[in-house]
C-alpha cells in the first residue's frame, strides 16, 4: 500500500511540476544537477554503494523496517501537504 501511495505522490508531483511557469528552467536545472552527479561518481563508489545496500538490506530488523515504513509515511503526507498547498496558490 505504502508504494502505491508513494507512487500517486511522485505523479501528483509530476503534475504539479509540468503545469509550473518554470517547468523548462526546473528540468534543465535538475538535468544539470545529474549529469554533474554522475560525472563526479567513480566506478569503485557506485559498486562501493550498491554492496552497501545489499548490506543493509539483509541485516535489517523487523522493527526497523516497521520505523522506516513508518517514517516514509510521515514524509508523504507532509508532501502530500505541501502539494495541495500549491495546487491551492493557483
């Protein structure tokens, strides 16, 4: 349920960001910002990352995942809020 939710956020966000005034500076900006992300990251960093996070994953508890559930849904209702607050200033 949570990744559903998650992802109706991310559209509503989507939706939001397309029908901005700055939609063109916001994207070329964003693009910008991820090329120069990527051209910064080594090989040996993102192998370095993804072990990390298989790492993590199998060594997390039951109850931290219910804390991270938890926490992720704490944040999408405050997007959720923040959203409708510019669906609102139209």
């Amino acid at each position: 349920m949570l990744e559903q939710e998650l992802k109706d956020m991310w559209t509503e966000l989507k939706d939001v960001w397309k029908n901005s005034s700055q939609t063109e500076k916001i994207n070329f900006q964003v693009s910008s910002l991820i090329v120069e992300l990527k051209s910064k990251v080594s090989q040996f960093e993102k192998d370095s990352i993804a072990q990390d996070i298989r790492t993590i994953k199998t060594s997390i508890s039951q109850f931290e995942k219910d804390s991270v559930t938890k926490d992720l849904g704490k944040i999408t209702t405050s997007i959720r809020k923040i959203i409708q607050y510019f669906k609102t200033k139209k």
